[in-house]
C-alpha cells in the first residue's frame, strides 16, 4: 500500500464560518494551506438562523471585516434583507443584521475559497493530529492524519470542528448520529484530543423547524420590513451598489395553548428526560426551557424568516425544541399563521464535543501544543459571527508563528474580538458563550460604526488589508478630524438669523456666541440640521459626518471611558512570565493560587479577571512581580 503523504504550511480542519475565515487569513498571507471538511456542502454552511448580525454580533462581522475577513462581504453579496437594529438607543448599541439567502451564502464563500491562491479545499475526516515532544516537555503539531490515512505535514494546524464531533441529533425519541442537517459527523478526532491531554466538553444547541411558506397565513402577521437605506457590513462595500428590494420577515407570538403542549410532553423532551448530556446556551434557550423558566409569561415572540429567495422554506425564529415531531406538530399549530403549517425540516437538539478554552493563549493557541490553535464553536462559543471573528485571529497567529512573528492580540478596550476571546480563555465557561454588549465595558468606544477606524491598521499590518484599503482609511480619518477640527473653532453669534434657526428648531436661544460643536451638542440638534448656518462647509461622505457628528455628541462620555482604558492598559502591560512559580508568591489565597495555576495569565489584567482571584491577590501579585523583575 502506497502510503499519501503531502507537505503544506497550514491545515484548517473544518470549513464552517471559523475555519474559512481562518483558512482565508493564512492562503492570502502566502501560505499552503489545505481546509478539511467532512463533506464540501458543509463550507460556510448556516445550519440555523439564516441570517448574519444582530445585537453586538454585527459589531464582529463589522471587526471580521476591518481586519481583512470575508464574512461581512459575503453577506453584502447574499443577503436578502437588511436592518440596524436598536436605532432608538445610543450609537454604542446599533447593530446591523441581515438575512440571508442561505443557499448563496454558502455557494459564494466556497466560490471565494475555490479561487483562492495557495488554498486546496478536501474532502476528508481529520482523525489525528501529529505531534512531537519538543523543549519544556511541551508537544508540537507536525501534522494531521485523515481517516483514510493520507498525512499532511504542515508548520500549523487549526481546529474549527464547529459542531461535528461526536455529534448526535436528537429528536423526541429518535436520536441519529449526525452532524447538523444530517451531514455526517466527526467521529475519531475526540480519542486522538484526549490521549494528547485536551480537556474535553460536552455541549448542546438546537435549531427551530422549517416550514413550508406556502402553509402559513400571513395575514395573521406582523409584517416586519428592512430598512429603506440599506447600509452594508463591509468597509469596502458601495452602499449604492446594494440598494435592493428586500424580502419581508413576518412576527407572531405563542400563546397559552402552545404552553401547555409544551408542558403536558416535558416526559418526552430529551431535554427534560435527561437523554441529553451537553450544556445548552443560556441566551438561545429551547422554547420547553422558554416555558419552564419564564412560566409568568403569557407568550413569546416567534419570527417567521425565509430561508433564500429560490426556497419556499421558512425558518421559525423563537421555537427551537427537541420535542418528538407529533408534538412539534401540535404545537406550532396553535400560533397564529400556523394553523395549518407544513413541517419540511423537523425542529432538533444537536449535542457535540468541544473544549475548555482557558486551554488556549490569547493568540488561540493550545498552552501546551505549539502550533495548534482553536476557532470557533469548539472553543464552547455559540454563533457563526463569534466564529468567524476568532476564525481570523487563529488564521493571523498562525501565519505569525510560522514567519516568527508576534501574535495578534486584541485586549478588551480595543475591539468585541478582544472581548470575545479573553471571556473565552479567562472564564470557566460552562454553556455555550454569546457575545452580548453588556460584555463590553468599553462599548462606547467599539461602537460597529468605528471598527475600521480602530482595526483597519492592525489588518494592514498584518498582511490583509491592502495598500489601496488603507489610504482610504487615513483620508477618512483625515477628514474627520479636520471637521472636528473646524466645527470647534467656527463661532456663531446671537445674530437674529440664529435666532431664528434655534426658535425654528426648538432650541434655547443664544446668550452668548458659541462654535458649532456646542451647538451639535444639543440633542434637538445634528450636524445636517446645521448647514443652514454653516456656509463654509464643504460636502463630506455620509461615513464621515457620522462620526463628526457621533465624537462631538459624546465627548465628555468619550473622553471618560478613555481614561478608563488608560488604567486598564496599565494593568494588562504588566506581564506575568509564562513560568512563574506561583507557591513562591506568598501571602496569595490558596484558591486564587490554584486558579492562577490552572489559567497561566500573561498580564496582572488578565489575572485580576479570573474567577476566584480577589482585589487583595492582586495587590500581592503586583507587589511579588515588583520585587521579581528587580
């Protein structure tokens, strides 16, 4: 038996929204890469909601995209409808979400990976993954094995599993060992983790039905329309170019009968039955977890979204359940619009093995395997935009490993990215991990609407944005700060005309002369309303004028997170040397002696958000580094 053995610098094993942000990343830096997949259906494929964005996720499409990532362009080329939500609140809320044409996503991405130079796409199931003893009694990748036995040697490996391993799917009764949408699993990487000391998990997750579109009555509906000015994910995006007509999603509720169904075949929820093993995430929870833990409530919502423009199938926002498919019958059946629905895909719960990321450096990869890194759903994170962005990051570092380079490392008061990962390889995460932009404390700051303003130069750096991207970049930031610049510097008197504007506008009258800035200042004010007394100014992009308008407004907000930020940065420039003896520090509480043991953080900062490490540790920590660089 010949046996196939190939030579490439990176092997990607997985092609979901990680692994082909990672694989992109490492093939446009000039690297040999190979993506595996069990299947190449599966690449960038949306196994559930169809759609790209939300609340604090559309901030890390936005990051994905600043850094030189392809998801924010892929959903500008497919999707079908558009909206920024929370509109009503402050800028550091607004995210952009929109649906997708699920079959197109997944046909233009691969379209992208196939033409992509140094990037070879193969279908194959990663087993093993090759390993030799080097310095400190730490291992390094050399390499990964198929199922078949071909071996691929390369410099770096990166794990985006998704949700493949030892995955099972489960339905009421019937359970089916497959990966989402019946796609075959991963069944032998697992053994090969464990024997090399991987810490593993059990996770869950689930999906909604779909239904065929011709058996709801949408006339029981609240019709729910995208937004008029379509504005895109990517920096790169001409906003005229996508201005489209956009498909309607439709908004119903659940209601007492539907709870009691619910109620009345709990017995026969592996959810409720104790069939089901992994941890579901909190924040996305089944509709029997709906009905149990927020009994008070009389009903919730249910968003009926289209699945592509060349389907009829419907997704059923709001009613993921693992319930047996008669009762799923049932139960969907008493929403209104749903009376006499037609399941095409059933509802189901999908568990699957992952890892405990406090595994994992900042850069994502493994503490104690060189050059093996970790993206994604199998880093226990939840979401295909949480995917991508850590996709990226693990592409990036592993180019940077190979080339000798420093790692990409993105702290909490730069980016969601930031946020993301150092939640993820900081805290115990027992569930499934979803960004939030409550998890940001610095959110006025990493608003959606500025990420290339603060990524742009760090995908530049690396290789990913390019020289044409960049200049754009710096005549943006340019114009900002010149019409920052002279807005603060240009002053109006009490003249009647001004008078006359503020009275038209319903705006106190001036006392004394002020500069435009102040005016804007004014929440009945904006920056367009101002023209009428502003003759100098000169026509500016809309992307601009948002961000004049958006730094004048929250100044004094501004101004105080960024001095939060210069004491945090304090904090995380304090590095803790990788071998630091941790018994030698005394006076530290045995627990946080214990966990600081087990997480190993780089910097003070990063030490002082571990669970279990208290104020007072700290303290000692700092004082102990002190005397130890001396």
């Amino acid at each position: 038996m010949i046996e196939i053995r190939e030579k490439v610098d990176v092997c990607v094993v997985g092609a979901g929204h990680a692994g082909c942000e990672a694989a992109l990343a490492c093939a446009r830096l000039g690297l040999e890469t190979v993506v595996f997949t069990v299947s190449v259906d599966s690449i960038a494929l949306m196994p559930c909601n169809p759609n790209i964005g939300g609340s604090s996720k559309g901030h890390l499409v936005r990051e994905v995209d600043a850094l030189g990532g392809e998801m924010g362009k892929n959903i500008d080329k497919t999707f079908i409808q558009s909206k920024m939500l929370n509109i009503s609140k402050g800028p550091a809320v607004h995210s952009l979400r929109a649906q997708a044409d699920k079959a197109d996503y997944t046909r233009e991405m691969r379209k992208v990976l196939e033409n992509q130079d140094h990037l070879t796409i193969k279908q194959a199931e990663i087993c093993e993954i090759l390993t030799q003893e080097c310095e400190n009694g730490r291992r390094e990748t050399v390499g990964v094995k198929t199922f078949t036995g071909a071996i691929y040697e390369s410099k770096a490996v990166i794990l985006c599993t998704g949700t493949y391993l030892k995955a099972r799917c489960l339905c009421g009764e019937s359970i089916t060992y497959t990966g989402p949408n019946g796609l075959q699993a991963a069944n032998y990487l697992t053994d090969c983790l464990q024997k090399l000391g991987i810490e593993m998990r059990r996770f869950k997750t689930g999906t909604p039905a779909r239904m065929d579109g011709r058996s709801i009555d949408y006339s029981r509906m609240e019709e729910q329309f995208g937004d008029e000015n379509i504005v895109p994910f990517s920096f790169s995006t001409d906003p005229d170019s996508i201005q489209k007509q956009q498909v309607s999603c439709w908004l119903t509720y659940t209601n007492e009968k539907t709870h009691e169904i619910i109620r009345n075949n709990l017995d026969r929820s592996p959810i409720y039955a104790g069939i089901i093993e992994g941890t579901g995430p909190r924040y996305c929870p089944s509709i029997e977890d709906k009905v149990v833990k927020f009994a008070d409530k009389e009903r919730h919502q249910v968003f009926l979204e289209p699945e592509g423009i060349h389907t009829n199938e419907m997704y059923v926002g709001g009613m993921s359940s693992s319930l047996p498919e008669d009762v799923q019958l049932a139960m969907y059946r008493t929403v209104p619009g749903l009376e006499n629905c037609k399941i095409v895909r059933n509802a189901y719960a999908i568990e699957y093995d992952c890892i405990n990321a406090r595994q994992l450096d900042p850069s994502l990869e493994f503490k104690t395997i060189k050059g093996l890194f970790s993206a994604g759903q199998f880093n226990g994170s939840s979401g295909y935009e949480e995917a991508a962005a850590q996709g990226i990051v693990a592409g990036i570092n592993a180019a940077m490993k190979i080339r000798g380079k420093e790692p990409l490392i993105m702290d909490r008061s730069e980016s969601y990215i930031g946020v993301l990962i150092d939640d993820l390889v900081t805290k115990d995460n027992r569930e499934p991990y979803r960004m939030m932009t409550s998890r940001a404390e610095y959110r006025l700051l990493l608003r959606q609407d500025n990420a290339d303003l603060r990524l742009r130069e760090k995908g530049y750096r690396a290789g990913l944005v390019s020289e044409e991207e960049y200049q754009a970049l710096m005549l943006k930031k340019s114009r900002i700060d010149s019409e920052i610049e002279r807005l603060k510097n240009t002053v109006v008197g009490a003249s009647k005309k001004i008078q006359d504007f503020m009275e038209e506008h319903e705006s106190s009258s001036l006392k004394t002369a002020v500069s435009l800035a102040e005016l804007i200042c004014r929440p009945e004010l904006s920056y367009e309303m101002l023209s009428e007394i502003d003759p100098e100014r000169k026509p500016l992009p809309a992307e601009v004028i948002q961000q004049v308008e958006i730094e004048i407004k929250y100044e004094g907000y501004i101004v105080r997170q960024q001095r939060q930020v210069q004491q945090y940065q304090k904090m995380e420039k304090k590095r803790i040397p990788e071998d630091l003896d941790y018994d030698e520090v005394p006076s530290l509480r045995l627990e946080a002696r214990q966990k600081l043991k087990l997480f190993r953080p780089v910097s003070v900062g990063q030490a002082s958000r571990i669970s279990g490490v208290s104020p007072a540790d700290v303290s000692v920590l700092l004082v102990f580094l002190e005397h130890y660089h001396k």
